[in-house]
C-alpha cells in the first residue's frame, strides 16, 4: 500500500512543481475536468478545471499575473483507498501589473485514483496562512 501513498504524493508533487514552474498545460493536465476550486482569492466556487483556466488566461491577459516560485512545507498526505488528501503550507511569489509579491496561503488538494497509476485532483481549497505569532 505504500506504492499507493508514493504515487498519489508523486501526482501532488508534480501539481505543484508544474504551478512552481510555470508549466500551466502541465499544471491544469493534473486536474480532473470536473474538479472544483475554491480561493480566498475568488468571490465564488470554480466548478469545473476549464472554469479555472479561463480565470487564469484571464489574470495573465489583463494583470500580466506569473508565478515566479513556490515552496511546500508542513506537507501531509492521507490516503484513503482511491482517494487522498494532501495538505501542505505554501510560500508563492508571484508578479503582475502591480509588482512582486510573496503569498504565505495553506492549501489542500484532494486527489482521486484513476487506474493502477494514476492520480488526478478534483478539488483544491486555498486559504490565506494566519500571520505568524
């Protein structure tokens, strides 16, 4: 059973060094066409991984929004038959029209077996990490 931990770790690892790196085709390639979204950046729930990528293609068009960084710490990973949670701290750095910026947001994604191998996330929740001490 640890293949499967190792596995579905693997699938959120690449999620996340894909977003790190800019790679969005690679980044929105891990989640499933019917994942959900929920951003304390966002006024609404995104519904669909089509939904979320039309917001992105959105962001970089009008507000030249790029990742520059993120680094995952506190990581977590529960596996629950086909289904895992990751949960972990990230630290982005992010550019846009308004300059650089740093981000310190707690994320979870929820990832679903799909055949022997394979993994998908259907949902992510990102919140704004409470301010240190």
């Amino acid at each position: 059973m640890s293949n499967d931990h190792d596995t579905a770790l693997a699938a959120a690892d690449a999620l996340i060094a894909a977003f790190a790196e800019g790679r969005t085709d690679d980044y929105f390639d891990a989640f499933a066409p019917d994942a959900t979204f929920v951003f304390h950046t966002t006024d609404r729930r995104l519904d669909s991984t089509e939904e979320y990528r039309a917001l992105w293609q959105k962001w970089s068009e009008e507000d030249a929004f790029r990742v520059l960084s993120c680094a995952s710490t506190d990581r977590r990973l529960q596996l629950l038959g086909d289904t895992a949670v990751f949960t972990h701290s990230v630290t982005t750095r992010v550019s846009s029209t308004a300059g650089e910026e740093v981000l310190h947001e707690r994320e979870t994604i929820v990832l679903r077996r799909v055949g022997a191998e394979d993994w998908r996330a259907v949902h992510e929740h990102l919140s704004a990490a409470p301010s240190a001490q």
